[in-house]
C-alpha cells in the first residue's frame, strides 16, 4: 500500500496496488499544472482515506481528455484523481510512499524547457506514447 496526499494533508488516500506505469509529459500544460510526472493507476486501487470533498477540478476545453484535480485549500496538483475511467493517471509528486515502478517514457519532449536535461534511458517520444 502506499499513501498520498497534499501539501496540507487535507486530502489523503491510498494505493492498494503499485502503479503500472510512470511517465513525465514536458508539455506545458502539464509543466504549469505542477504534474508532469504521472504514474498510472487503476480505479479499484484508489482508496479515500479523507478529503475527497477538498478535491476541485479544472476540466479543459477539448481536445484533453483528462481535468486537473487539485486541492482546494493548498493547490497540490493531484493529476486526473476524480476520472471515472478504469485507469489513469495522477500526479507522482502526491505519493509519500516508496514507487517500485521507474519512470518509462518522456512524452512531448520537443517542449520540454531548454534548462531541463533528461537524465534516464526511457523511451522518449514527441506526442502520447500510451
């Protein structure tokens, strides 16, 4: 199991299983959202522990598919935490526990900020590689 939560801890949850997959996405949208490095999760794995109520969502205008969860009271970005769909992802800077999963695509590369430097031999890709 691992935990999460915010900068406040006003809104914690769990992980009942590792996550599947972990990514960083340099678009900026992700970057000025504060989550550009995401970890996949499935929908049963998610347990509330408190302060779902605390969660608020941006949705965008299409083409994203996914809303920008955050919390209300500090602003800790928490990636797609309230999607419906079976698996998705969230923010890896939510996760107070330790990750057995290591990071396995840069997508958007091609916009990532000149003082970033890529230091890992994951695969890298100029749009969604998933």
């Amino acid at each position: 199991m691992i935990e999460g939560s915010c900068c406040c801890g006003a809104v914690k949850f769990e992980l009942l299983a590792q996550p599947a997959l972990m990514g960083t996405c340099h678009c900026s949208r992700c970057r000025k959202a504060g989550a550009s490095t995401i970890v996949f999760v499935k929908k049963d794995d998610l347990r509330w522990v408190s302060g779902k109520e605390e969660v608020a969502l941006y949705q965008p205008a299409p083409p994203y598919k996914y809303g920008r969860c955050f919390c209300r009271i500090c602003g800790s970005s928490l990636g797609e935490i309230l999607s419906e769909e079976e698996s998705f992802p969230i923010a890896a800077n939510a996760l107070d526990g330790v990750l057995e999963v290591a990071n396995s695509f840069h997508e958007f590369v091609g916009e990532k900020p000149g003082w970033y430097e890529i230091c890992d031999d994951a695969k890298q890709s100029q749009g969604h590689p998933v």
